[in-house]
C-alpha cells in the first residue's frame, strides 16, 4: 500500500492558476514496510492516502469519500502545439530556481475557485473549510498509527511551508497567455473553428483577471506591469483589428467582452490613454447594421460599460466622439491637447469647456452615439428583415426562433435606449454641448422618426389610431402583432419611437432637449408632416390628419408640445378678425372641420379634441379665449324691461326664454332678457340654467322618457370627472376666477367668436342634417370648451341668460334655432313620434337596424337631446358664475 501527501497552500492568493494558487508535493511516507512516491499528485490512482493540510488549522481529520479527477482536457482542434502537462517543482528548492510556469490549456482552472482549494480537491481533502483531509483508497483496510504518524509529521509540513512561499510572476504569466493568443494565428490550419472552441477566450478571461488581480496589489492610482504591458503594447488596438478580422469566427464577440470587462472591472481610469479610447472607437465602428449579425447583446454591454464610465466623468465624452476624424484617417480637432504618444494619458480636466465646433452632418461614421441608435433600431430591422424573409412561405410553416430572435432584439433595442437616456442626461453643460456639436444625435433621432412614418400605409383609418392603446417604448411585445387593421405594426413602431422620443426630451440636458425639439420641427413637422397636410389628395390628407392626432395624443414633454402647438396654430394671441388667416396650416386644419367630405371632418375634429385635452394655456387660448377677452358679444346698453304685462309675458318668457340673441331679421331683440345679474344667485341661478337646457328639447321631440332611461343626472358623474380634470390642467396657467368687468373691457370692433368656434356653431345649427358619428364629434369637442373653468367661455357657452350684441350668436342660441327648424320639419313626418322611438332603440342596439326615411334627422334629434342634458351636467358640476357683469 502506498500513501501520498499533497500539501496545499490554504491561503488565498487570489491566481487563478493552478501553480501559482497552491504548492503541491509528494513525500515518501512508509506504511506497513512499502513506500511509493507519486511522481504528480494529479496523476495519483484511487489506492492512496491524500493529506491536504491548512496553515493555521490543523483540526479534525475528516475522511471523505475518494475523488477521481477528471482527465485533462484535450488540446483545442485546429492548434499544432503540443499539450504537455507541467512538471512538478520540488518542495525545497533554492531561492534562483525558475519560477513556476504558467498554466498550459490542458488545466485551465476556474477562476471562480482558488487555486488553493483545487489543489486540495485534487488530493483527495475536503473542501469544506480549512483542516486536514485524509481519504483511504478504496479496498484498503483501517492503517495503524495514523494519528502518531500525523503528529510527527506536522511540524515538517509547517516547517515547509514556512520555508518558501511560491513566488508568482504576474507579468511573465500575463505575457505567455497574450504570446498564446497571438500565436494562435501562426500555428492554426483550419480556419472554420469557432474562437469560443479555442483557448482565447480563456486566456483573454486569465489576462483580465490577472489585471484584476494586480490593481488591487497596487496603491491607489498606481499603474502595474501587466497594465503598462498591455498599454505601451498596444494590446487593445491588435485585439481591435482581430475582431475587425472576424478570425476565427466569433472572434469579433470575444473582442467585445474583454473591452467591456476590462474597462468594468478595472478601476483605474483607461478611457483618457490614446491606446484605449482609439481602440475604442475602432471596435464602436465596428457596431454594424446588418440585421443579424449575432453580436447585438454583446455590443449593447460594450456600450452600456461606456454610458456608465461616461456618467461617472462626463469629461470623457469627448475622447469617445472624436472617433469620427481618428477613424478616417485624420487627426481629431475637436479635442484640446490631443495626444501625440502612444500611451500618454491626456492631463485631467482638460475637457472642462468643448471647443466650438460646427454642427455635424448626419454621417456614417460611427461612435457610441451612431453605435446607440443603431442598436435602438435593430427591433425594427429584425421584424423588416423577417417580414420580408417570409414573402412566398407558405402560411402553415412556424418561425419559433425568428420569436425568439425579435424577443432578444427587443431586450437590446431596450437596453441601447435605456443608456442613450443616460448619455443625454448628462448634468455637465460642456458635455451637453459637445454631445449636441460633435455628434450625430439629433439628425439620427429625427432621421429614423421620418423612415417610421413613411411606412405607415396613407389610409390609416383615423377611428382605428384613436383606438389603439397609448404605446410605450418600453413595450417588449409588438403592440400589433396579430394586426386588427392593416399597418397597425408600422403605426405602432412609429408611435413608439415618438414617445422614446418624448422621454428623452424630458430627461436630457436642456441644451440636449432644445436641440432635439427644434431637429424634430424642422425635420418631422415642417419637412414631412406640413406637406402631407396640405397637398390635395383626400386619401393622404385623411392618413395625414389621423397620424398627426395620434401624434398629439403621444407627446407629454413641454418642450416638445410647445413645439408641437406652434407649429399647428402658430403663435398669435390678439383676437381675431374675420377673413384674417396668419396661419396657413391653422386656418387649413380649422376649415376641415367643415371639409365636404364627413370623413375628413370628423378626422379633424377629433385632432382638436385632441389638441384640447394637452395640458398646454395657448391652445384654448389661440382657439377660443383671445376672442372672448374683451365681452364684446355682451349688450353695452343697459335696457329696461318692456312695458307689458308682468304676468302675461312673464309667463311666456319663462316657458320661452330662449330667444334672446337678437336675430337681425326678426323683431326678436334682446330687450326681453333680463339684464346681466339680474338672475338670483347661488343654487336658485343655477337650478334655472339647468333647467334652461332641459327644456331646450319639447316634449314631443323627446325619447329617453319613454325609454325609462335616466335624465341628465346619468351624465353628472362623467361631468364632473371631465370638470375636474381640467381644473387640474389649467390650475398653473393663472386664469381669473370672475369675469373682467364690463368697464375695462374695450372691444376693438364688432364681435367675432373666432374661427374655430364658428366651424362649430356652423356644424352645429347643421344637426340635424349630419351623419351620427359626425354630430357625436361635434358635441364633444363643445362639452370638452365648456368643462373649461375660464369665466368667459363659462358665461359664453353655459349662460342662457345672456344680453347678447345685436348680430351675436352663442351656443344657446344656435340650439334655439336648431329647435325652431326642429318643430317645423317633425310636423311634416308622419307618425313622427313613432319612428323617433324606433330609431333610438336601433341606436341602442335594442331592435335590428332597417332603412327608414328621415333617419338622419331622426338621429340628429337622439344626440340634440343628449347634447342639452350633457350640458346641464356640466352646469351644475361647475357652479354659477362669480363676480360683477
């Protein structure tokens, strides 16, 4: 029977080398009158005595079971050199004897795992923890005087190990394994072996973790050898251009995640040293768009390590944009004090300001800039890239790793768009800037929005872009992948891309957001957006107008919006006058609502729905407020009650208090209106308004009664949900909470309630002659006016009892004169009453829809019915008007 002790060196060294982790050694040991000696304890059969002993610890003397180590593994396919395993050093060797040698392919060791611990696990010891482990070879009986044996031995171990500690040589190993790598090159025949089948990718893991290891042995700000080897040899830029090679295939991969753990991992400051940031940029350029090319995941963390180390210093933004000129073949001019030496680091803080620079044109060239954006793309073209791949498949046949691939460009696109919000967001001014001059971002980001809006299909149906869920650009799923409508993909990538759009706007730099915006203005809204508005053809206005409400809906951020809002209805806040159009594009969009066309109308009213609805003080203003400011449609004159009698006509002006508008033609006047504030305040003022509008509509005229459906308290809750949510939009604009008095008020001219409100009353007298949908958009769009808390569009849209100028109109008048027409058209339809009912149960879906003359007219009176109680709600949720006439 033979016994062998394997000695290893407990202590952590922290070498993920075998040899240079632990001391192994084998000493004759005499048992029962045989001795063996174990030329390597690796080599050691199962018939054996291992003894793996700690250097503080000499404790319990486990027995575990035997370990049979595994055989070494084979040399990589492809590589000529021969594989031998090293030789084993004596214990007690001098002082000048060689160090030991670096670990060969064949034993590459975790680096996980200390080399100490492996050394012991290869003798047979536990472990566990420190101690001495002691394993019998199977078959063999009890071994008598073990624990004397043990006892006479640990003095000589511990006197061993005292005796010499391995010396490592961290440059000589971190040397061999680069020598290793490169003469890969030189020996390999077969040039089809993946890198990740070779040893490169393990000896680029030992060479990081060498310099890992040498930083924290070094003071603090202290370079090691191994980093000046790699510097001064230019490491990186050979590592560059062998991924540029793309040899052996994958090389290009391992390239990237040796960058970005080196760069991650050690703390030293790299990216100012000329042999690290122009290898940097080389390999960003290497970021290509072609769809498929395997290396997205790893280039999204080479940028990511970037982002970060960048938002630590934003002075290194510089070194990382100037790739452009580098990468060309020119020397860099946007940078101050641009190395001239190889390895010379650039002085601290000498990027505090950015030099002036001319903006640059959206080139090819690629930096973490070109590189981001292109990696935010890369949904795109993988879902391009399989659309097109699967034109002439046959319908039955299954993708499951096209889903997974479009499921993995996803994460990445996300990934890449995450970290672009970090460069953006940068708090240093000179590193706005320089991002704003010295890259490509803004012509890239509106570049892209352009490319997305051109492939939604010109008849987008504007009911179905309305419909659709409000998309987010951190959706990992296609928000249209089983489409319900033809180009619902496209619309929605589209709509995405904006709202990342809208949130990197939010939270960049001001400088950043300022020239974003003002690239998206010119670039989307007047260079595409404005030429599909006002060009002729119905089909494309109509897709036109139905993006651009979708457009509306998506943006949040205030500087966008307020570009947004500009560009729609320019920038004019004086009252308007009639015939007078500043604005093309305003006055375009405003006279769609009254287009000929019913769909192109309720498309438009449904874009100012929108425009409503954004939180922003010019839109009700430019729209409808500006013309109301002075209370020119109130009568100046004071008048007196008419000379009749009290009861008489009291009665008829409380059963008809209606016509009050003063109609040119008629000897109607509003001299039967009671004076402003003559009404009573409080609930008793506002009981009378709302009963003003419930009585709008006779009683003849009326369905929902005898339907037993409920009266305008139906509409209360939705009134004073929609109330409430513009009183909480307007509380920062400032508005005033009474109306101006009369007496500062000093109209320019006659009255003119604007274009936009004219479109509306004009639409509105017109009720009973719409189409459904379109009296539906045209109701809303008034409720959302009269939701709001201004006092003058409130005393303008809600207030019956307003002495109004002679040749003015309000919304309570329009409805008169709907009511008037209303009258004399049901006395010539038969059985009138009859075929209203019939109709609003169609509407409700309570009785099949058939074909009936008078149909749209019959609807018409269902949504004026409707409309009069929705507007009673409103009044009563918002209360009576405060202060002076």
């Amino acid at each position: 029977m033979s016994l062998s002790l394997s000695l290893s060196w407990c202590v952590m060294r922290g070498i993920p080398t075998p040899v240079h982790g632990g001391l192994s050694l084998s000493i004759p040991i005499p048992v029962q009158g045989v001795c063996e000696v174990l030329p390597y304890p690796s080599a050691r059969c199962t018939r054996g005595l291992s003894l793996s002993l700690c250097e503080v610890c000499v404790g319990s003397i486990p027995i575990p079971e035997p370990r049979v180590r595994p055989p070494p593994r084979a040399a990589p396919r492809g590589s000529s050199r021969a594989m031998t395993p090293p030789q084993p050093q004596p214990l007690l060797s001098p002082p000048s004897s060689s160090p030991a040698p670096s670990p060969c392919p064949q034993s590459r060791p975790d680096p996980a795992h200390p080399a100490g611990s492996r050394s012991g696990a290869a003798g047979g010891g536990s472990g566990a923890g420190p101690g001495v482990g002691l394993g019998l070879g199977s078959g063999s009986g009890p071994v008598p005087g073990v624990p004397a044996m043990l006892s006479r031995l640990g003095a000589l171990l511990q006197q061993a190990v005292e005796t010499r500690e391995p010396s490592v040589d961290l440059l000589e190993a971190f040397t061999e394994h680069w020598k290793g790598i490169t003469g890969y090159y030189l020996e390999a025949t077969d040039e089809s072996i993946p890198a990740r089948q070779t040893d490169i990718p393990w000896r680029l893991k030992q060479m990081l973790d060498i310099l890992v290891y040498e930083e924290k042995q070094q003071p603090a700000g202290e370079t090691g050898p191994c980093l000046e080897y790699l510097l001064q040899h230019k490491l990186l830029e050979t590592l560059g251009t062998l991924g540029k090679a793309e040899y052996p295939p994958g090389m290009r991969q391992q390239v990237l995640l040796f960058f970005s753990r080196v760069l991650g991992q050690v703390q030293h400051p790299l990216l100012h040293y000329l042999n690290v940031h122009r290898p940097v940029q080389k390999l960003l350029q290497l970021s290509s768009g072609r769809l498929g090319s395997g290396t997205e995941k790893e280039e999204v963390q080479f940028a990511a390590v970037l982002c970060s180390k960048i938002q630590q210093d934003p002075s290194l933004l510089p070194y990382i944009l100037e790739g452009k000129s580098v990468l060309n073949g020119r020397r860099a001019q946007e940078l101050p004090d641009s190395p001239r030496e190889e390895g010379v680091e650039h002085p601290p803080g000498t990027t505090a300001s950015c030099p002036p620079a001319q903006p640059c044109p959206p080139q090819r060239d690629s930096n973490l800039v070109t590189a981001l954006v292109g990696l935010c793309r890369s949904k795109v073209r993988a879902n391009r890239g399989w659309q097109e791949g699967m034109v002439g498949t046959a319908s039955h046949v299954t993708t499951p790793l096209s889903s997974s691939s479009s499921s993995q460009k996803s994460r990445v696109a996300l990934k890449a768009r995450e970290n672009l919000l970090v460069l953006a967001g940068l708090a240093q001014e000179a590193a706005a800037a320089c991002l704003v001059r010295s890259s490509a971002l803004c012509p890239l980001l509106t570049g892209h929005l352009c490319e997305l809006y051109s492939a939604v299909p010109p008849g987008t149906d504007p009911a179905d872009v309305l419909a659709m869920d409000r998309p987010s650009w951190r959706s990992q799923g296609d928000a249209a992948g089983d489409g319900v409508f033809p180009g619902k993909e496209s619309l929605a990538a589209f709509l995405c891309w904006l709202d990342y759009l809208d949130e990197l706007v939010m939270g960049a730099h001001p400088l950043v957001a300022d020239a974003i915006t003002e690239a998206v203005e010119e670039k989307f809204f007047q260079g595409v957006l404005q030429p599909q508005l006002l060009q002729m053809s119905e089909l494309a206005v109509l897709g036109a107008t139905a993006v651009l409400a979708g457009t509306v809906r998506q943006i949040r951020a205030p500087a966008l919006l307020q570009r947004l809002v500009l560009f729609l209805l320019g920038p004019h806040r004086h009252p308007e006058t009639p015939g007078d159009a500043p604005h093309a594009l305003r006055a375009q969009l405003i006279d769609r609502c009254d287009h000929l066309s019913d769909e192109i109308s309720l498309a438009s009213l449904r874009l100012f729905e929108e425009l409503l609805r954004k939180p922003h003080e010019h839109v009700a203003h430019n729209l409808v407020l500006r013309n109301l400011e002075a209370r020119a449609y109130l009568q100046r004159q004071e008048r007196g009650p008419p000379e009749a009698d009290p009861e008489e006509d009291g009665l008829e002006l409380e059963e008809d208090p209606y016509f009050t508008d003063g109609f040119p033609d008629t000897g109607f006047g509003t001299a039967n209106n009671p004076p402003p504030g003559s009404a009573p305040a409080g609930k008793g003022q506002v009981s009378e308004v709302v009963s003003s509008f419930l009585c709008l509509v006779p009683e003849e005229a009326k369905t929902s009664s005898c339907m037993e459906e409920g009266g305008y308290d139906t509409y209360v809750h939705d009134a004073l949900g929609m109330v409430q949510t513009c009183r909480a939009t307007v509380a920062p604009w400032g508005w005033p909470s009474a109306p101006r008095p009369l007496e500062c008020c000093h109209p320019g001219g006659a009255f003119y309630e604007g274009h936009f409100l004219k479109v509306l009353f004009d639409r509105m007298s017109r009720i009973l002659d719409q189409p459904y949908s379109l009296n539906l958009q045209v109701t809303s769009v008034l409720s959302h006016l009269a939701a709001f808390p201004h006092p003058h569009l409130h005393e303008y849209l809600l207030d019956p009892y307003l002495s109004l100028a002679p040749g003015c109109r309000s919304l309570f008048s329009v409805l008169v004169r709907v009511i008037g027409d209303l009258m004399q058209r049901l006395q010539r339809v038969p059985q009138a009453r009859a075929k209203l009912l019939l109709v609003r149960r169609q509407l409700l879906g309570l009785v099949p829809g058939e074909q009936m003359d008078h149909t749209v007219l019959f609807k018409g009176v269902v949504v004026l019915e409707e409309f009069c109680k929705e507007l009673a709600a409103i009044a009563l949720v918002k209360g009576p008007p405060e202060g002076p006439p």
